[in-house]
C-alpha cells in the first residue's frame, strides 16, 4: 500500500490509500477519486513531508491505543484494520440514522433551525445544496456510501 496526499479543487487536503501509483492514476482518470469534505472530483496529488533516516533509532514510544481497535484486529496490517474500521463505521451510520433521501436538505434546516425534533439523519443533496447547508452554517457532511446492491 501506498499513502498520497492528495487536494481537491477546492483546496482540501485529505490522504489516499492506494496499491500503487498506477493505481492511483487509474482510479484518477475514471474519476473514481472524491474529496469527503466536499465531494470534488477534481483530485490531484500533493508533495508528501519526507522522511530522513538520520541516524540510530530512537526508541519508541509506547502506542496509543486507536479507537475502536478490538483484539480481532492485533496483527493485521493497516489497510486491513482501516477496512475494519471503516466498515464499523458504515455500519452504525447506516443503523443509527434516518434516511430522509431527497428531503435531506429541508430536512437538515428543520432540525438546525429547530423546527424538528433533533436527530441523526443521512439522505441526498446535490453540490449546490450541499454548498447553501454549509454557507448557511449548518454542520453537513458527505460520506461516500457503496451501491446498494454491494451491501447484501
């Protein structure tokens, strides 16, 4: 596995785990890539901080225990505990919330401004959409979501 660090268009900066460069580019091109502050799929690569081994080891500190980490997951690489990770995380978003789909941005206002009972939601805005609940200063966040039929 490969980590860049890549920017979308509207200057976020977020990494991305790929196998390789090639990788990358494919996922690049097909336009597959996509920020998750806001969705742009105009992703590129940014220079990385090196790392310089200057000398003797140093030694390390003791680790910090990751959140969410279980027994289940001692011993297996990164990507395989990210993967973990990110589908517990998939999970709960999709059990703990309500699916308001094309009502979300309406949806999202009522509850900010009070007009509905508070609660956690998930549903479909457009880039537009999603751009007012934000300049509106209303907390939002995209989350890419597999196709459904890849969640049987």
């Amino acid at each position: 596995m490969i980590v860049f660090d890549l920017v979308c268009g509207a200057g976020h900066r977020f990494e991305g785990w790929f196998n390789s460069a090639a990788d990358f580019a494919s996922q690049q091109e097909r336009k597959l890539l996509g920020c998750p502050s806001c969705g742009d799929a105009h992703v590129r690569r940014v220079p990385s901080a090196t790392r310089a081994n200057l000398g003797a080891e140093r030694p390390k500190p003791a680790p910090k225990p990751t959140p969410g980490k279980t027994s289940d997951m001692e011993g297996k690489d990164p990507f395989a505990i990210a993967q973990m990770l990110y589908s517990r995380m998939l999970d709960d978003l999709l059990t703990k919330t309500e699916d308001v789909g094309r009502d979300f941005p309406a949806t999202a206002r009522d509850i900010f401004y009070e007009r509905a009972p508070g609660r956690a939601i998930r549903g479909q805005a457009t880039d537009e959409e999603h751009q007012e609940l934000v300049d509106e200063g209303i907390p939002v966040a995209r989350i890419p979501l597999p196709p459904k039929e890849g969640l049987n």
